[in-house]
C-alpha cells in the first residue's frame, strides 16, 4: 500500500488561494455610504414587517371580537326574555338615555329608563344662592307601576326602557313615552306640555296587553320624591314643607309635620307634595279608590342635614279597563302661588296654608286681594305697611271699646273693693252685688273681652298670610334681602338653643313694640282686677307677662318671615299710638265716671242673661243655708 505524503506544492497552492480571498474580500467591502444605505434599508424593511403583522394581528382580533358580539348579544336576548318575558323586546330596542324638552317656565328632561321625569327645573326662580330653582333631579324623585304578567312575572317599570318620541301641535308638546312588547303592543306614559303653564297632561295607558298583565293581581303605581332645600331657613322651609292631598269628593287635609306621618284617603283626587313655596302635584281626572301616603322628615341636625328637607310616598293602585290601563291624569310642577293654583278651579288653592274656617275666609276674600291691590304699584315692604295700617285704622274702633270697658272698670274698681270687703264672709252674695253694681252703672269685664276676642280672627289669619304669601319671596326690604326670610344684621360664632346663629333686626324691634304696648296697657288692667283672697297675684302676673311675651316674641320670630315681624312691629306701634291717642285725648275718666253715677241712678232691666245668673246664684245661696242647717 502507498503511504500518503503531504505535498507541499498543495499547501502552498491553499496558502495562496486563501490569501487571494482575502484580498479580494478587503478590496470589495462596502464604503460607510453604502453600509449606511444598507442599515437604512435593513430598518424599511423590519418596520414593514412589523407593520404587516400587527394589521394581520388586529384583523384576527377584529374578527374574534365580532363573533364574540354576536355571540353575547343574542345570549343577551334569551337572558332578556327569560326575565322580562313579552317586554324583552324594548329593553333590546331601546338605550338608555334622555329626552329634553323646554316650554317658557320648565324645563324637563325625561329618562328613558322608567319613562318618567329625571329633571324638572324651574326657568324663572333660584333658590337662596342664586342656583336654579329643580323639584326634581340626581334621582331624588321615582315614578313607578309594579304589575305582573301572564307568565308570572312581576315586573316594575322603573326598571324597564321606553321608547320616547316628541311632537309638537302649535304651543302644545307632546311627550310620548313608550314600554313596547311590539310596535303595536305597548304601555304608553303620554305628557302634554303648553306654553305658559305649569300644569301637564299626563295619561297613563296600555294597548295590546290584556293578555299579558295579569288582571288577578295588584297594579300599583307608587311615586316618591325626597325635597330639596330651597330657603335660608331649613328649619322654617321644613315647618311648611308637607303631604296634602283632596279625598271624599272635595275634602282636603295634610299629614303634619311629625318625624314620620302616615294616612289612608279614600276617593283620592290629588296628592301634593308641597316643598313650602314650589310644589308637585299629581291629580287624577277619575277618584283613586285608595291611597297610601308617608312623610318623612330628614332633617335631624341642621348642620349636617342641608340638601334634603323630607321624603314622601304615595302608593295607589290602578285599575284595568277591559283588560288595559287608562288612568288620565295631570302633574303640575311650580310654585306654591295662591294665585296660580286658584286659577286651575280643582280646589288646588287648598294647598296654600291660609287657616280653616273664618281665618281662610278672611285671607281668601280680604288680605290676599287687598295686598295685590297695594303690591301693584308699591314695593312689597312698603304694601306691607300700608295694609298693617289699614287694618289697625279699620280695627280701632274694637280697642277703643276695649279701653273703654277698663277705663270704666278700673273707675268703678274701689265699689267694687268695698262689696267684696263688706261680703267677705259671704262670697255669692258679694257676687250677686257686683254683678247688680256693674249692672247699673253700664260697665261689665266681658265688654273688654268681647273686643279683644274679635281681633283674634285678624291675628290668626295675618299669622298665616304672612308665610305663604309667595310674592314676598325674595323681595327686599331696607336690610332685608327677602321679605320671605329672616334679616340678619349679625353672624353669632355660636348657635344658641331655639335662637339661631344669627341676629334678626325686625324681630328685634317687634319684640321692643310688644314690651312697650304691654306696659302701657298692663297698668290698665292691673287697676281694673280686684285682688281676692287666696287668688295668685294679678299684678305679679301682668308683670312676668310683660317681660316674658316679648322674649318669647325674639326667640319665636328670629328665623320666622322678616315681612311677618315687619307687620308685628308696625301693628304694635300703631296700637301704642291709637292707645295714647285714646287715653289723652278721647277718653275723660272724670265725664266717664259720672255718666256712669247718673246710670246708677236710672233702673236698669236686667237682661235675661243677668236675670238667670242672679236666679243661679240665689238657688246656690239656698243650698249652701240649707246644708249648713242639716250640719
């Protein structure tokens, strides 16, 4: 076998190739343009490819998103209709949203969910802040019919969507709000809203589903609302904040102003939601044979407690009509103007807290109208004076009487003195000879009550004027920013019990009139009460009276209406004035005393009253003698 040798021709032949390739690899490489050329190059081409990967990427995922879609919408679908049953279809067909619609005073945004008002706003007041005047808003108010259906369902419709459409017919809007089971097949909430008033008309009413609700059970139609805080005062805001609702064919009565009040009505006609000056009203044009109303009070500190003043509830059921629903209905969303809610003639004016009875009748009939009268061409401050004069003139002729009957009291007091004093031991008959002493000399302590008891129907009404009397809200007056509300002179850094937190000028000065009219006339009285044994001391009393009365006035009156203490204020200086006038200038003691002399002189028929007094009280003075000769 040949042995192999290495040829060395061969290695120095792979020496010299190996050298040229490398030369020639050094001659070719490329210049720094070129390899930058290349690099740039290179970059193009990896941003190309990213580029057509993630357009591939986000196709794929497109993709898998629309089938995922589809997929959960109709599992969406059969959810829905597993739920809801026939009114699947307007939940699948409708959105969530809003609709605004604006006449001249209101503006109202309707929700879609529930078909009912989600705002009202109130275009030409604001509150105490200057901020816009809303009944409703933030979901502080629901309005809901809870029914069931012929697959035993119970469902509640301000949980359902309604498809909304709006027309419009001259200045008549008209809302239509529809919970749909097809296009055919519904439950309509209809809104009507004219231009210029408060009052909608509203119709709540079915097409179609007699064989979908279930006419075996309950139809409830339950409205709630919490009251938003309008006034400086929460407290005085929350004392005419309250349910009042018209029952039995034109009667009307409120639930009060207990932490939580509750009633039953019978043949309701309305129920209103009264927030003291701006009030929501729901009327129905047919009796709802019962309902159930609650009031609620939310303020417990009023510190914390500033949004809200209480929560209502009404629930009333509803009737099927031939298997439908068709209820018409109104709402009215405004201010708790006297005025306003007379003019709609449903006895909504009730609403107002005028007083029962003689008291209404007198502000119905005699203030409101007289201070629309002065309001009309004078500022309300000054309308306000007017009227408290007017009235004091008109009535000055009661406190002269008044003042009449003791000055001849206080006359006839030393007489009387002297009987009681001779009678001591004989009580009736020192009755029966005061009653034949006052008898004949023409002076009697029931003609000084008689005249103070006829003043008490203008108190009581003025009292309740003043306070509902919505055209004084915001009014100013001198100091006073709004004739509705307390002044305020002062800020306290602290709040004193039942006082406030602030110093009020008007019910200040009130208070100083009271104090000073009371000093003037406890005098009077004081001299005209003769002191009997064993009774309380009546000049101690008039005394304590006339330092507590004007206390209890600065405390009452502090975040009560400054027009309200404007009027007491005036009306007692009046009263001080005609009580000075009286006594310096009209009354002479000396003429009085001796027309009552020659009075005495005269027989006196004794009426039949005083004849029936004297008679009791001989047949009493018989008993007595004859229970004491059996002893």
């Amino acid at each position: 076998m040949e042995e192999k040798k290495l040829d060395l021709n061969s290695v120095i032949g792979f020496i010299l190739i190996f050298g040229i390739l490398m030369f020639m690899l050094w001659k070719n490489q490329p210049t720094p343009e070129e390899l930058e050329a290349q690099e740039k190059a290179k970059q193009e081409q990896v941003a190309a490819e990213k580029k057509a990967k993630e357009k591939e990427a986000s196709f794929v995922e497109a993709a898998e998103d629309f089938s995922a879609t589809s997929a959960s919408d109709s599992l969406k679908l059969i959810a829905l209709k597993n739920k809801l049953g026939a009114f699947a279809y307007s939940a699948s067909n409708t959105s969530n949203e809003e609709t605004l619609v604006e006449s001249d005073l209101l503006a109202l945004k309707f929700s879609n969910k529930g078909g009912y008002l989600s705002e009202v706003r109130l275009k030409e007041f604001v509150d105490f802040k200057g901020n816009p005047i809303y009944l409703i808003k933030d979901n502080n108010a629901s309005f809901n019919i809870n029914f069931g259906t012929t697959d035993s369902r119970i469902l509640n419709t301000k949980d359902l969507l309604f498809a909304p459409s709006i027309t419009k017919n001259g200045d008549v809007t008209v809302v239509s709000m529809k919970l749909k089971v097809s296009e055919s097949k519904f439950l309509e909430y209809r809104y009507e809203l004219k231009e210029g008033d408060y009052m909608m008309n509203f119709t709540i009413r079915s097409q179609g589903l007699s064989e979908i609700i279930n006419s075996s059970q309950d139809i409830n139609l339950d409205w709630n609302l919490k009251t938003y805080r309008h006034a400086k005062s929460i407290s005085y805001e929350n004392r005419y904040t309250e349910v009042v609702y018209e029952y039995e064919d034109g009667k009307d009565n409120y639930l009060g102003q207990r932490e939580l009040s509750d009633d039953t009505a019978e043949d309701l006609t309305y129920v209103a939601f009264k927030q003291h000056f701006f009030t929501s009203v729901l009327l129905s044009e047919e009796p709802i044979k019962t309902a159930s109303l609650e009031s609620r009070n939310l303020v417990q500190d009023e510190d914390i407690d500033t949004v809200y003043t209480k929560a209502f509830t009404a629930k009333m059921p509803l009737e099927l009509k031939g298997g439908e629903l068709s209820q018409s209905m109104d709402w009215y969303y405004g201010p708790t103007d006297y005025k306003i809610l007379n003019k709609y003639d449903r006895n909504l004016d009730e609403i107002v807290p005028l007083g029962w009875g003689i008291f209404g009748w007198i502000n119905r009939y005699l203030f409101i109208p007289f201070f629309a009268f002065l309001s009309g061409f004078l500022p309300y401050g000054i309308a306000i004076i007017v009227m408290t004069i007017s009235i004091k003139l008109l009535m000055s002729f009661v406190q002269y009487k008044q003042f009449l009957s003791q000055a001849k009291m206080k006359i006839l007091k030393p007489e009387l003195d002297a009987i009681r004093e001779k009678y001591k031991d004989n009580k009736m008959k020192a009755q029966q000879e005061t009653l034949a002493l006052q008898t004949k000399a023409g002076a009697s302590p029931m003609a000084g009550c008689l005249p103070a008891l006829i003043q008490l129907p203008v108190f009581y009404a003025l009292f309740q004027f003043f306070p509902s009397a919505f055209d004084l809200r915001q009014k100013s007056f001198l100091w006073a920013e709004d004739l509705s509300s307390y002044d305020t002179i002062a800020e306290l850094p602290f709040k004193i019990p039942f006082y406030g937190d602030h110093v009020s000028l008007f019910p200040l000065l009130a208070s100083i009139a009271i104090f000073f009219y009371m000093r003037l006339t406890t005098g009077q009285q004081v001299a005209t009460q003769p002191q009997q044994e064993g009774m309380p001391d009546m000049g101690k009393m008039m005394k304590y009276m006339m330092y507590f009365s004007p206390i209890m006035m600065l405390f009452f009156f502090n975040n009560y209406a400054s027009g309200l203490s404007l009027y007491y204020f005036i009306s007692n200086l009046i009263s001080i004035g005609i009580i000075l006038v009286i006594k310096n200038f009209i009354l002479d003691e000396d003429k009085i005393h001796a027309e009552m002399q020659e009075k005495k002189k005269k027989p006196k028929k004794e009426s039949r009253f005083q004849q029936k007094m004297k008679q009791m009280m001989e047949e009493a003075e018989k008993q007595k003698q004859m229970q004491q000769k059996r002893k």
